[in-house]
C-alpha cells in the first residue's frame, strides 16, 4: 500500500463555555453560509503560531479574547472550497466574559447553547456533528 501524506488547511474552533452553554455564532444573509452555525475560529495562517492564530480569528469575528485551553475534538473534512481541512477544537473561556460582541461582516448574531441544543441547529459542515456528539461524551463523564 502506498503512503499518502495529508495536505491541507488547518481550522481552528474555540469551544467558548459559560455557566454550561457554549457559543455559537450564525452566519450572516451577506455570507456565503447565510444562516448555517458555527464554532468561533478559522484558518490557520502560514507560520502563525496555532494559539495565536485561534485568539486572531476569535477577535476578528466576535471583537473578544480567549483563554484557550485543551484540544476536545479533532476531525478532517473537506471544505466548501473543496480543500482538505484538519479540525482542532479546544475548549476556551472568554477573557472578560460580560463584554459585548462586535460582529464581522459575516457574522449575524452569537447565541449561548448546550449541546444538545446545538445538535439542532443547522451547521456549516456536516463533521461539526460527530465531534458536538464526542464532545457531549466528554463533558458528560468528566469535568469541562
């Protein structure tokens, strides 16, 4: 059998927790997306280092910082630009949690939930199901 190495782009999300919810955000009527959920994050940039690059894109969607904590779910996928896409999601808090959220342009609104609440909305990629479903194990047998 031959060796194939994995080539593509890295994705990062942030599992952002408050008092047992986690945020999600809506993508926005202007976005290619419209309407469909997500996790806050995004790609990776070349060189950048991971952490840094999950507090950039956290701050350009939603205006917050984050405390990042450990890896809860990984995945590979392809994305909506037809690319191989690796997944990291790391369990996260916000820095100041009372702050408001500003809101990029394809970024409708940001909404707190369980994630079985979450496992009802319709979201950007299909994979973000079986990880939500790990994760859910992993909160329900643990501590977050």
């Amino acid at each position: 059998m031959k060796e194939e190495h994995f080539y593509g782009q890295v994705t990062q999300k942030a599992l952002i927790e408050r008092e047992g919810k986690f945020l999600f955000q809506q993508r926005s009527k202007e976005s290619s997306m419209a309407g469909l959920w997500d996790l806050p994050g995004g790609r990776l940039n070349e060189g950048e280092d991971p952490h840094g690059g999950l507090r950039r894109e956290v701050f350009e969607e939603l205006g917050v910082d984050i405390h990042i904590g450990n890896p809860m779910a990984t995945g590979v996928f392809t994305n909506r630009s037809h690319a191989p896409t690796f997944l990291v999601v790391y369990q996260s808090l916000l820095v100041h949690p009372d702050v408001a959220f500003l809101f990029e342009s394809n970024v409708e609104r940001a909404e707190w939930y369980s994630i079985e609440e979450a496992l009802q909305l319709p979201m950007i990629y299909e994979v973000y199901t079986n990880f939500l479903k790990d994760i859910q194990n992993k909160i329900s047998t643990s501590k977050f």
